[in-house]
C-alpha cells in the first residue's frame, strides 16, 4: 500500500473518522516532506507537491475501492427469500422491486411494458400503452439532463425556489438559439414534443403516473388515534432492527425516494413543454407534480442528512425545560446508546427514525394491516422490505396524517435539523402547518431567538384544538383534554365549543409562558401574557392571572412603574392588593424611595398606608426608613396628623425595642418633629391616641390625680395632647443630655422628672434642669440653690475645673469671660432673669439665702435686683443669717431712700411726703437689727458704730414721719372743711 508503512493488520472500522482523518493527513504529510531536497522551498514549489500526493492518494483510494467492490460471488439466503451478491470486504443484498420501479430502471430497453402495465389498466391496452410511452419520454428527460443540471437544481430546491420556475428556466435554457449553451438540445425537445402528440390517452397515462406517485390517500379519513400513532417502542430484536436491518431499510428507502424523486423531476419538466406547447392538459397536474417533487426531495433530504447517533450537549437540558414546562413527556428517547458506531457516530436522520421509533411504527401497521404473526409465520425479505418502506414513507410524506415523525423529531431537540425540515415545509405544505410553527418556536426559543419565538407561538395560539399535535402537548395534562377524550367516546364529535377554545387558549399561554420563564426571556413573557389579556374578556375569570404574570414580569425586570400601571388594572381585587404589597416591599429593598413617594395609588392610597405601616412594625426599629419614608409621604400629601402618629409611633418603638446607642437621640429628633407636625394641625385635632406599654400604666396613673381617669385594661389607649408631647420631649431630651456622662441611662427611663432634674445638676447639667422643668410641676429652687453653690466654690477655689461643668450648660448667650467664676456668675444671673416669675423674688430669694448660708457676698447685680424688688425681704435674710453690718449698711440706705435720698434703688420708688400714700417700714426687722447690733456692740466697736447709726437714722425717720403725718392729718382737715362748704352752697 502506497501510505501504509507497516504490515499491521486492524480493522478500521474501529477507528473514528477523526483519527482516521489525522492519520491520512499525517501520512500524506510525511509523504511531501519525503519529497523535499532542500530544507528551503518556495509556497509554490510546496503546493505543487502537495496536490499532486493528494491527486495520488485520491486516485490510489479510488483504485482500492474499485479493486474491493469486484463481486467474487452470489450467496442464496434462504431462510430470507434473498440472494446476497460477496464482494472482497462488504457485501450487497439483492432487494426486490416493485413493477413500475422495475420498468423505470429498465427504460427504454423494455419491449413488454404494456403488457406488464395492462392488468392496471383493466386490460386496457390503449391506456398501458400510453403510460408505457410516457415512462419511456420520462426516462429520456432523465438519461438528457447533465448531473451538474440535476445537483444545481437540488441546491435550488434546498434553498425553497419554486420547482416550476427551475423547470422554466431549464427549458428557456433548452430553447436557446446557441445549442452549445442549451442544457436540452433543441433536437432533443422537439422529439419529446412529437412523442407526447402522439401518445393517446396523455391525461390519463398522467394521472395514473401521479397515482402511482401518490404515498397516501388523500379522501382517506385522518386517524383520530394519535397517543397510539406516536408512541414509543423499542426495536432492538425485531425484523430489521438491527444495525445491518436498518442500513438495509434505510438504502433501499433512498433508492425507491432518489428514483420517484427523478420521476417527479421530469415529469414536471414534461408537463410544462406541453403548457408551453397550449396542449389539452389538466392544469392541476403541474400543482400536484410540484408538491410531489417538493415531498420526494423532503423524503431525500432525511435519508442524507448526516446527524449525531450519540445524545448532544444541550439534549438533556432541552428536555427537562419542556417537561418542566409540561409540554413534553419525556417517553421518547430517540438517540439509542446500544447500537454500535464501530468508532463513527454519524448516521442519517432516517436511519435514527428507524432506529428509535420508525421501524416499530412500520412494524405495527404491518402486522396490522397485513394479520401476520412474525412468532409463528416467518417473515421474508421479498415480503416485508417493500411494505415496511412503503409504511416508512406514509410516515414520513410531510402530507401524511400522522405524526409519528414531527413527534419523534420534536423529541430529539436537535435544533437546526428541526428548522431545516420546517424551512423545507414552509409555504406550499398545508398539513401540519402549525404543529410545525410550534415546533419551530420552540427550537428558535431554545436557540436564543425568544422574540421570533413570541410570534410564531402567538399565531398558534388560536388553533390549538385544530391540532392533534398541539392538543396532545399543550392540553394533555388539563382537565379539558379529559373532558374532550370522554366526548369522543360517547360519540359527540360536534366540533369544540367557544368556551373550549378560550380555555384551551389560556392553558397553551400558560405552558407557553413557563417555559419562557425556564429560559429567563423576561420580556417575551410580558408580551405573550398581554397578548392573552388582549384575547380575554373583562370579566373573565382568568384575567387577573395574566395580569399578575405582567406584574411579576415587570418587578423582574425592575420596571417599577409598568408594574404599577400592570397591578391598578388587576381585575382581582385581593391579588391587587398582593401585588402592590410585592411592589412595595421590593422598591424598599432596592431603596427607590423616589419612585414609591411619587406614585399616585389611584384607589389603593388606604391599602398602600397599611401595607407600609405593617413593613414598619415588622422591621427591626434599628434599621428602619419605613418610618422616615411614611412621614415624607403624609407631609407631602398635606396630613400633618398623620404624620406626627407615625413619627410618636416611632419615637415610642425607639424607647422599648432599640438597642441602638444613637436611639435616645433618635427618639427626641422624632418627638420633635411630632410636635412640629402638631403645631400645623387644626387646633381640636392637636391630640393623638397612645397605646399603653408595660409600666407606663403605673406612671401615668401616678400622673393623674385620679385613678378612675385610666382607660380600661381591654383597650388600654390614652390620649396625649400636645403639652403631654411637649413634656415627653423635653424629658427625652434631658435623657439625651445625661446619657452623654452616664452609661446606664436606661435605668432612668422611667424615673420621674424631678428625679432626673436631680441626676442632671449633679453633674453640672444646669441648663438641661431648668429645661426639663418646663411642662413638668417640681420647684427649680434646688437647681438654682446648687447653681449657685457651685458659683460659689468656682469663687473661692479659682481652679480650671469649673469649666468643665461650665461647658456643659448653655453659654450662647454669655459674653465670654476669661475667668471660670466670672462665668459661672453670669450664667447664674441670666438663668435667674430667664426663670424668675414677674413681681415674684422665689428664685432670687432662695440663691441669696444658699449664698448666704454659705457665708458669701451677695453679688452686687443680685443685690441691686432684689433691692428692686423685695427689699424688705432681703434684709431680713441679712438679719437671719446674722450678716448683721451689711444689714445696718443696707437699712440705713433703705430708710435714706424712705426719706427721698435714693428711692429709684428700692422696691417702693418713692419717698415720705404728704401727697403719697404710706410706707410699709420692717419694724420687726430693724427692731431686731437694733438688738444684735447691740448685743455685739459689748465686743466690737465696729457693732457698736453701726448700732447708733441706724439709731439715728430710725430717729430720724420716726420724726419725719411724725412731722409728715401732722402735716397729713391738717391737711386731711382743711380738704373736709372745704367739702362741706361746698355741699352747703349746692343746697
């Protein structure tokens, strides 16, 4: 052998096509190498080697081939009925023909064809005459035409041109003037005409040709049997169901197809010189033989299209989509993994037919039709080869009514092939028209084409019930296929009613629909569902559905807003609600606040409240913006109310459920916005309604004066005003202010406001104290006395640590003092002016009184200010606490200012005169002056100086008065005397 190098002997058919591939192209690489002289040659010295080994190597295979298939002998088998012609390495079985394939092959050497045609003719002579010359004119077209004619129109009619326009353009070809260009001499047609003219009975030769060419009977009623027709069985040991029996059927299918093919093909070109030639010919029989040529070239097409026999990548996966989606029940396994490749796995479509379902579909209608029993009756090859080809071709005619094989190949999910046979189909093949656009919609899904998928699966909806394809898929697994199964047996076949087809419809949409969802086409899911709703009445029950499905379509996609428009729409009523309920709970997961605050909720403005209120008790207060969000929406909708509810209702939540540490800051921020809110609402609606939680109901009934104003336990809500709010603001926000320097706050949550007052000017909270007491009934006077104690201390230590509780207080206000007391005294005084009732000296009277128990100077701001307004009570302080000098000091200026020497600096504003009404002078006080002063005068001089002053000085006052009071009562006398005289005149 000219490539083999060894004396190795190995089958090769053990051998895969690829590794048999790259030995051929190793060793014809081996070979050129082999011829190379120099290590450096030109490309085209390198192709000119390389094709002419290549040329060598073909031509030895062709050498080989021919050497090998030399028949050495004939073989009988017996047991078969047939006669096996051995070659050196294969082997040809002799098949039978039948009589019209018999009298093709022999064409024009035939001299008996009448007489053999005759008997189907009824013996009519004439007419087997007439169809013998016909298939002797067909043969003539066909020995006429060039092979590179004949592959050329097999490219076209591949690629769907109309058969009659090749055969135009044959012809016009054959009617050229330049013979050397006509692919018909010019000779060779006129014959063929003068030929026909002179066939009698042409019509009827024709029809009886095309009858023949007829695979199934076109008045014969469709079975109605269809599960039977499609179902799976195994050929594996039965006739011709091995891998020899297969190949057998499957050539001898080729061969009978390949030769009616020829037929079809010149005979259309025969009828269409008659036409051209105006002769008396039916116009339908050109229709019919083009069909016919589309059908054989169909039937050619599956026996030489080369497929995989193994299972391909994506068939399992295709296969549980469909199942999933319940449109395939996954009986049929059409890639066998017991027949053996001998290391090809390629095979033709047909023979996969056969292999998986095919042959025991023709084997069925054998026994059948035939009543033969193969376990008791041998079956031969002169029998049964013909018949079973004869039922392979009814199969698989793309007229025929079955659908063993648009079933089997829908089974398989071998795409391309799929959409070859239905591109073959489309356009002049009525039968089966929408059980191939659905298969075809499903391969085109499959391959990622979804949206020419939508279109082909829409224009299928309508006819599903016209489709035992269709019905057996779509409807199988629904309560109405059993409903139309037990009509058909009771014999009422009235056709489907209008409420049939619209429920048949709606479950075809929904199969349709999951199994777009198993390839996630999101969009073609939008559009097959508005499509359905489209075809739906308004009050269909089913409606709501779909309506959901475009909703949850839309919310996949993230289009928010179709999916608002999709759900108002929503027929159902609790599936609106659901709807919006997902819509809303989805745009606060995504945080798309803008698109949930801007949407109008036409209707659902109630529904869509509740929904968010219940998100937001759900949620952790921690990390909860559904509060936030439902404050935003109430204020831009205008109800104040509402809002301070929600932002009381989260302030509250705050307080018992968060362990947050920026909590209790939180919850002030949302009492004060509640207030806020409030302060906007009509004054009788400035209230809301609190639930009562845990110990609050022992707080508030030590709140209120009587227990009996509690509401009762079963509905345990009390009422708060805004005061009340403003009040648990205020407190929130002491809370908030101690929370800074003490870690166990919560502890003092529930303490009383004067408690925590206490906590607060411990340490140092001043300001926050007074705040606090605001709205709430406790003295301040321990705030101010502590205050001012510690103004002292500040005072007397001059240390840096007065700033610390000094900073602590609100100091806006205060001119800054480089000195810590300076500014301690300062914010001691603005405090006192801020908190110190009109005509009132509670305040100042209790910080004099802590300063002086502490044995401090009264300041002089303090002391000039509570002259101003209770003098007297001033100087008894001095005199209580024995500061007994400046109460002498401060009694001699009083009694000065009795007598008109500075009364602006005193509470009374006035001196002792005639004209102004009495003095209140503090007897008691100076009286008791006068005694200490007295009684220290023994010891100290400095008494004693002060003690005959203040004598003096009340001596002085008492003769005033004395003089003043004479000078009154005289005057008191005169003005009587003078009103009486003016009575007496009147009278």
């Amino acid at each position: 052998m000219m490539f083999r190098r060894v004396n190795l002997q190995f089958d090769v058919r053990q051998l895969s096509m690829t590794v048999l591939k790259e030995q051929v192209c190793q060793a014809v690489e081996d070979e050129i190498q082999n011829e190379f002289k120099e290590f450096v040659v030109s490309d085209e010295e390198y192709l000119e080697i390389a094709t002419r080994l290549w040329d060598r190597f073909y031509s030895c295979c062709e050498q080989y081939h021919i050497k090998y298939s030399e028949p050495i002998g004939l073989s009988i088998l017996g047991g078969m009925d047939a006669a096996c012609l051995i070659r050196r390495q294969s082997f040809a079985l002799l098949r039978p023909c039948e009589l019209w394939e018999h009298i093709l092959l022999i064409g024009e050497q035939a001299t008996d064809v009448a007489s053999l045609m005759s008997p189907f003719f009824q013996d009519n002579l004439s007419m087997s005459t007439a169809f013998a010359e016909l298939i002797r004119i067909v043969t003539q077209v066909e020995k006429t035409i060039p092979e590179d004619v004949k592959m050329e129109m097999d490219k076209k009619l591949y690629q769907r041109e109309s058969p009659i326009d090749l055969v135009a353009k044959l012809v016009a070809r054959s009617l050229d003037d330049d013979d050397t260009g006509a692919i018909l001499p010019m000779d060779t047609v006129q014959k063929l005409k003068i030929k026909l003219e002179h066939i009698p009975n042409l019509q009827d030769a024709v029809d009886m040709l095309l009858n023949i060419l007829c695979v199934i009977d076109p008045d014969a009623s469709p079975s109605n049997d269809y599960a039977r027709s499609t179902r799976f069985l195994l050929p594996t040991g039965a006739l011709f169901g091995s891998e020899y029996g297969i190949s057998i059927l499957a050539e001898t299918f080729k061969q009978m197809v390949l030769i009616r093919f020829s037929v079809c093909r010149n005979l259309l070109i025969v009828l269409y010189i008659l036409e051209q030639e105006h002769c008396k010919t039916d116009q339908s029989f050109l229709t019919t033989t083009e069909n016919y040529m589309r059908s054989y070239y169909t039937l050619v097409w599956m026996a030489v299209t080369p497929i995989s026999s193994n299972t391909p990548a994506g068939f399992e996966a295709s296969i549980q989509r469909l199942n999933r989606a319940q449109l395939f029940d996954g009986y049929s396994r059409p890639y066998s993994s017991h027949v053996r490749g001998y290391g090809n796995d390629q095979t033709t479509l047909l023979c996969l037919f056969l292999r998986s379902k095919g042959l025991f579909s023709a084997l069925s209608k054998l026994l059948k039709e035939s009543s033969m029993q193969l376990e008791t009756e041998p079956a031969t090859l002169r029998q049964t080869l013909l018949k079973l080809v004869t039922y392979s071709n009814q199969m698989l005619w793309p007229e025929s009514p079955s659908y063993v094989f648009p079933e089997w190949l829908y089974g398989t999910c071998h795409q391309i092939i799929v959409q070859d046979y239905v591109r073959l189909l489309s356009g002049w093949c009525k039968s089966k028209s929408y059980c191939r656009a659905f298969m075809l919609a499903v391969t085109l899904l499959d391959c990622g084409e979804s949206q020419k998928a939508v279109i082909l699966f829409q224009n299928t909806a309508e006819i599903v019930l016209d489709d035992a394809f269709l019905i057996e898929h779509v409807l199988k697994t629904t309560p109405l296929y059993s409903q139309m199964k037990e009509s058909l047996e009771l014999g009422n076949d009235d056709g489907p009613s209008v409420e049939d087809r619209k429920q048949a419809m709606v479950h075809y949409y929904l199969k349709v629909i999951q199994l777009f969802e198993q390839y996630s086409a999101v969009d073609c899911i939008i559009q097959l569902a508005l499509t359905a709703i489209s075809k739906l009445g308004d009050h269909d029950p089913q409606l709501p559905m779909f309506q959901s499905i475009v909703f949850n379509n839309h919310m996949h996609l993230g289009h928010y807003e179709d999916a608002y428009h999709a759900l108002i729409y929503n027929a159902d009523i609790s599936r609106r609600k659901d709807c919006l309920r997902q819509l809303v709970v989805t745009l606060f997961q995504c945080k798309n606040l803008d698109l949930l605050m801007k949407l109008p909720y036409n209707g659902l403005q109630n529904e869509f409240e509740s929904i968010v209120e219940s998100r937001a008790r759900s949620l952790n207060i921690d990390q909860n913006d559904v509060y936030n969000f439902l404050y935003a929406f109430h204020t831009s909708k205008g109800n104040m109310r509402k809002a301070a509810t929600v932002m009381y209702e989260q302030a509250m939540r705050l307080q018992v459920s968060s362990n947050d540490p920026k909590a209790l800051e939180k919850r002030c921020s949302a009492l004060l916005i509640c207030v806020n809110c409030l302060n906007l609402v009509d004054s009788r609606y400035r209230w809301i309604a609190k639930p009562i939680i845990g110990d609050e109901r022992e707080l508030t009934a030590m709140d209120l004066d009587n227990e009996d104003d509690l509401p009762p336990i079963d509905d345990e809500v009390l009422v708060l005003e805004l005061a009340d709010i403003r009040r648990e603001l205020v407190y929130n926000v002491a809370l908030k202010e101690l929370s800074h320097y003490r870690k166990d706050i919560a502890a003092y949550e529930l303490s009383g406001a004067e408690e925590l007052s206490y906590l607060l000017v411990s340490y140092g909270l001043y300001t926050a104290a007074l705040k606090l007491s605001r709205g709430h009934k406790f003295s301040v006077l321990p705030t101010f006395e502590s205050l001012a104690a510690a103004c002292v201390t500040a005072t007397e230590e001059k240390a840096s640590d007065a700033w610390a509780w000094l900073q602590k207080n609100d100091l806006a206000d205060l001119p800054h003092r480089n000195n810590a007391a300076d500014m301690a005294w300062s914010l001691l005084q603005k405090l006192i002016l801020n908190h110190e009732l009109k005509d009132t000296t509670v305040i100042r009277k209790s910080v004099v009184n802590r300063l002086l128990t502490m044995n401090a100077f009264v300041p002089k701001w303090l002391y000039d200010s509570y002259k101003l307004s209770n003098s007297r009570e001033l100087l008894h302080l001095y005199v209580r606490h024995n500061r007994l000098l400046e109460a002498a000091d401060m009694a001699s200026e009083m009694i000065c200012a009795m007598l008109g020497a500075g009364s602006e600096y005193f509470d009374f504003q006035q001196s002792i005169n005639v004209t102004t009404p009495q003095l209140a002078f503090p007897i008691n006080t100076i009286d008791l002056l006068l005694h200490a002063l007295k009684v220290n005068g023994k010891e100290n001089s400095e008494y004693e100086v002060a003690c005959i002053q203040l004598e003096e000085d009340v001596a002085r006052y008492i003769e005033t008065v004395s003089r003043t009071t004479s000078d009154k009562m005289k005057v008191a006398i005169l003005r009587n005397r003078e009103e009486q005289q003016l009575q007496t005149l009147r009278q």
